[in-house]
C-alpha cells in the first residue's frame, strides 16, 4: 500500500507541477527578484555542472596521508577512482571560472570496466534531478531547439551596462532560426519573445544529448546470430537487449567466447551504433544485413584468406563461410506445469518443432494439424510421454475433393492450461509469417535441438532424390525469421544450406522461403534425423555426391604459382584453369582434394620450401567453405551493433560468415 501511495502522490503531482512561461520582460522580473536564491539563472554550462555537484556537499578529510577534497555528489556512488574524480574536478571548476579551460572538450580515457561509462551517466543523471529543483531552474528560449539562453536576447550595445549592475556577462549570439522568429514574429520587440522553464532529460533530448560512435562497419541486431560456447545459437538483438539502458549506452561490457575464423575467440563487449544504412548481402544463400563497409573473410586468386569490405565484393569473389561451429547450450527449467517442474527435454522439442511447422499456440488456443495419421499419432504421443495429458483428436473433411477418409484433415487440440503454458514458455505464435525457432530452443543441447529440427522437417520438410538421382532437402516457410533461424541452426550442426526466395508475382505478400541443401550434404540430414527421412522413404544409394553451391573462384594465381615450382603438372591441372576466357574453369572441391592428394605425393618439387607453404594454402581453402555473391539490396535504416574481440584476428562467425570487428 505504501507503494500505491507513491504512486498516486507522483500521479497528482503530474497535474501540478505547471512549469514557468513569460515574456522576456516577466522574466527579467523574476532575475530580479531571484537572482540572490538562484545563481543559476544564466549561467553557463560548466557552471551549471560545478553548482549542482557543489549543492551535493563538500568536505575535506584526510586520504592516504594527504588531505583531499571531498564531494558527496561522487562518494555515495563511485569508489576508488579518486584520483580520475580529483582530474574531472580541476578540470570542472577551472571551465566554470570561464578560463580557456572552458573551450575544451573532456576526453575520457582508459581500459573497460574503469569507470568512464558510471561517471558519465552519474553526471546526466544529477543534471536532470538537479533541474527539477528550485535552486537548479533553467530558463530557455520558447520554440528553440537548442534551448537557447533568454539573456541572449539583449541587444549588443547593453550588455556591457547589463553586465556592470547585474554581474551576469552574456556571450554568444542567437542562432538564425531565433533571430529571424525574432525579427518576423516579433518585429524585433525582444521584451515580448516567449521564455519557458524546462528540465534536463536525456530520453528526449533535451539539454543533454547521446553521441554514438557511428562505426559504418557493422550488422544488423535484428537479423544477426552468433555462436556462442555453453549458450549455443544466439541473436543479438537478445543480447543487446539483456543489458539495462542498452540504447542510451555506446558500449557495454560482456564476456562470453564465440566461434570465429580459427578458434573461438573472447568477445569482451558490445559497441551500439545505432541506427545506419544496411544491405542485404546474399553470399551463395546465406544472407547478412550489414553496412557497405562492413568486412567478411574472402579467398583471393592466389589461395589468401582475405578481409574485403562488402561493397569491394564481387560475383568473382569467393567469400568465406564457416559450418561444425557446434555450439550447444544446457536445457533450460520451464515454468510448473500442473503442479510440476518441467525441464526442457528433446520430447518437448520434437512437439515444439512440430507445433512450429504445423500448428498454432495462443494463450487460448492450441491446435496441430496434419492429414498424415502416423503424424498425428506421433504428435499425440510425444504430448502424452512428454507432459502426462491425453489430447483430443478433431477430424475435419475441408472440401469435396477429398473424398476419403484418410484425405481429412486430423487435428490435435489441448486445453486453454497447456495453451498457455506452451505460449508462455515458447511464445510460439499463430501467424504462419511470424513464427520462428524459439530462443531456449536455440540456445538447448545437441539432442534438443535435433529434436525439435526432427519435429519441425516432420511437417513442412522434403528429402528426395532430384533428376539424374542427386539428393535433396529442403524445408518451406513464409516466415524470413524462420528460415534463418533453420539455416543457422544446420550450420552449426555441419550442414551447408542456402536460402532461396519465392515472390508470387500475381500475390506478392505471398513469399516463400526454402531452406535447401543439396548432393553429400544430404546424408547428414537423412542420418540426424531417421525419423524423417524413414517417413519420406528416403534411402541412400551408392553414389559419390559433391557438395553443392560451393565457389573457389579461378585461384589462377594458386595455378600459376604450383606450375612455376613442379614438374610435369600439365596433366594435372588443365590450361583451362588458368586462363581468362569464357571457357575458363573454376577448381571444385573434388578437383581441390585430387590436387592436394597428386601434389603431396605423386608430383616433383623444385622447392621444397614452397611445397609445404602451398599444400597449407589447400588445406586452409578445403578446411573451409566458398560461396558466390549473389546479390544485395538496399533494406533500409536499421540499428547496428558490433562485438568487441579480445585477439589477433578480431573475427566473429554471424549468420556462417566470418565477419571482422572493425
């Protein structure tokens, strides 16, 4: 009750607190009658600063043998940086006296976690408290987006008379935009022009204001996901938004280790740039929305890793991506379900992923459908193992066309508890285009999420075999979010796929996503998930498949390089692979293994030095993935962050590309 005192006390001081609006003339009356109360009235910013940590109390004691000053305003909150306190303060006080001190700008500098960010905000936060008082009433021009100083108004030729009977000494100039509201709207008449009290708030920037450094090497935070150890598939715009004030600090400290070129690399925080420019970049169907400037790892002609900013990409630049990042994380405890604990178990998952593919989850409604019986007799199993409730089977002829039984659309509904329960704990949705992978799915062990990728392909998956009996997966969507949210979490189980979109040109809102993998990648989907790949009659058959949609470019200077110190290497790697003309071939991965196998053992060197440096230059290239730019495009102005890297290569993997922390 104490509480909703408070809060009905600040609910009619809402009303209440009326702040002051005059002419320039009233004003003056109030300076007048003021002025011994208030010495704030007109002053200017520094000593609007050095007056508000001074009415917090000042002391002097004895530290460390040596006696030092004292401010309350900074004690009660920040502890052992008296030393940076006692700078900031020299430097406060001499700017009040109007010295030449006061033309600088205060530069913070030091290490994370020092203070720099906690003294800032100690700042703000007591200006804007200090407004809303009496002793710390500020007066501003009305209208003015700068908030400009009423005095300011005098003409030129009194200020000097102005100065000598009030003490107070007037500097700068109106901006246009007053002086000419001044001269139109007023016909110069400055005692009529409106003046307004006003308070200090960052939130709305008034007073005091936000600069963010504006890094144009970045991504996007609402389409970004990184991979993280003992947290496994993460979006940034989680991790932006799990820290307190996140939008109103440049940067933030966080420790965590994340995939990266090589090993996994310490990410020591995060950098908010804002919002800026960003472009879709489609790297062989793997999508990132970052800044034109923002770099990604690609392979040059002469087998280089290479750091190119996306605008420096072209269709001829193989761009590299990184698959195996197995970054898993812990199943998480959910909330008591009917009166018990329940934890997060690959059961649920498998009914999670189906519910995602299948169905719908309001806090009132939950309902799975499928005409496949032994679909709905697995979904009601996994329901009845998993939470111990019997769901209820409702069966639905939808049209004529049908016309049998086993045409009829089963559906499985659950009680408006379980609903809300599941909607609770996964927020799973009911809009077909805004569904996605829930974030405790993605951040669950290797046996959850295969489960929940087992129940999700169950209902919108396909693995088949194509013509000329290459194999095939795919898995369809309209939700973007979805889709990327599949491909990330293949990638990381060492699955390479791409996206692809489909546009109705008679029903454009009508877009589909398919998430495809095609050749050996396959397999590995049909032995992850036996349960799917049984159910589509998939079978292995005895072929050799390469991997699809891979791109090493021409590596012509590689080619050129490897004839320069062989012998006897004509057979081996075709002319055309070395020349610039339409007929031009790029090397596969196959042709990469044959080569690397022939050269190590079957080829005569001149240089023996130059043998080792070239087969480690084909081991980098097959250790990693290539694809081919395909396309970007414009997607608007959209907030951007960037992590911090603690080592040498100062790279992250994002969505599978190895993207550098510029």
């Amino acid at each position: 009750m104490i509480m909703l005192d408070q809060l009905e006390t600040a609910n009619q001081q809402a009303d209440s607190d009326t702040l002051w609006k005059g002419t320039f003339r009233e004003f003056l009356q109030k300076y007048e009658a003021e002025k011994e109360n208030n010495a704030n009235i007109g002053v200017l910013a520094h000593q609007r600063l050095y007056n508000m940590i001074l009415a917090g109390g000042v002391e002097k004691k004895e530290h460390f043998g040596k006696e030092r000053t004292f401010y309350r305003f900074f004690e009660e909150t920040l502890f052992g940086i008296e030393e940076s306190l006692d700078e900031i303060m020299t430097y406060v006080h001499s700017a009040a006296q109007k010295t030449e001190t006061s033309r600088r700008m205060l530069l913070m500098y030091g290490p994370p976690s020092s203070g720099k960010s906690d003294i800032v905000q100690h700042l703000k936060r007591g200006l804007e408290n200090y407004t809303q008082t009496p002793a710390g009433a500020i007066y501003a021009l009305s209208g003015s987006k700068m908030h400009e100083n009423p005095f300011m108004l005098i003409p030129e030729k009194l200020r000097k008379d102005f100065e000598q009977q009030y003490g107070l000494r007037i500097e700068g100039q109106l901006s246009p935009s007053t002086a000419y509201e001044l001269k139109e709207g007023y016909k110069g008449k400055f005692m009529d022009y409106p003046v307004e009290q006003i308070h200090l708030n960052e939130a709305v920037r008034k007073g005091i204001g936000t600069w963010l450094p504006q890094d144009p090497k970045t991504v996007s935070t609402d389409t970004t996901r990184v991979f993280i150890e003992g947290q496994g598939i993460v979006r940034l715009s989680s991790i932006y938004s799990s820290v307190p004030n996140c939008a109103s600090l440049c940067s933030f400290p966080l420790e965590f280790s994340a995939s990266a070129a090589k090993e996994d690399e310490k990410i020591k925080g995060i950098y908010n740039h804002g919002n800026l420019p960003m472009f879709r970049a489609n790297m062989g169907g793997i999508w990132i929305d970052c800044t034109r400037r923002h770099r990604l790892m690609t392979l040059d002609k002469d087998g280089e890793l290479e750091w190119k900013q996306l605008q420096e990409i072209d269709e001829d630049t193989p761009v590299v991506i990184k698959t195996g990042m197995r970054k898993f994380g812990k199943d998480k405890s959910l909330s008591d379900f009917q009166g018990g604990n329940i934890k997060l178990t690959p059961q649920i998952a498998e009914v999670v992923g189906g519910l995602v593919s299948e169905g719908a989850c309001t806090s009132s409604n939950f309902f799975y459908c499928n005409t496949n019986q032994f679909m709905i007799d697995r979904f009601m199993g996994l329901v009845k193992d998993s939470l111990s409730i019997e769901p209820t089977v409702q069966k639905e002829q939808t049209s004529e066309s049908f016309g049998s039984d086993e045409d009829a659309f089963r559906g499985v509904r659950l009680s408006a508890e379980t609903s809300r329960w599941f909607e609770y704990n996964f927020n799973v949705g009911c809009g077909a285009c805004d569904k996605k992978i829930p974030d405790n799915i993605l951040g669950a062990s290797e046996l959850t999420q295969i489960a929940f990728l087992e129940g999700l392909c169950l209902g919108d998956g396909s693995i088949r075999f194509k013509k000329k009996k290459v194999a095939r997966f795919s898995y369809s969507t309209c939700s973007e979010t979805l889709a990327m949210d599949v491909q990330a979490m293949l990638l990381n189980l060492g699955v390479f796929t791409r996206i692809s979109r489909c546009v109705d040109k008679n029903y454009p809102a009508n877009t589909q996503y398919q998430v495809v993998s095609e050749g050996s990648e396959v397999y590995k989907v049909a032995q992850m998930l036996p349960v799917f790949s049984k159910h589509r009659k998939f079978e292995k058959i005895e072929q050799d498949h390469r991997p699809r949609y891979e791109y090493f470019g021409s590596l012509s200077g590689l080619i050129k390089e490897i004839r320069a110190h062989t012998k006897g290497t004509r057979d081996l790697i075709d002319r055309r692979y070395c020349i610039s003309t339409e007929n031009s071939r790029t090397p596969t991965r196959t042709t990469l293994e044959k080569w690397r196998e022939e050269l190590s053992e079957n080829v005569e060197w001149t240089d023996l030095d130059k043998k080792k440096l070239i087969l480690d230059k084909i081991d980098v290239i097959l250790s990693n993935r290539c694809v081919k730019m395909i396309s970007t495009e414009y997607v608007g102005v959209v907030h951007g962050v960037d992590l911090s890297c603690d080592s040498d290569t100062f790279s992250y993997v994002a969505n599978g590309l190895i993207s550098h922390n510029s």
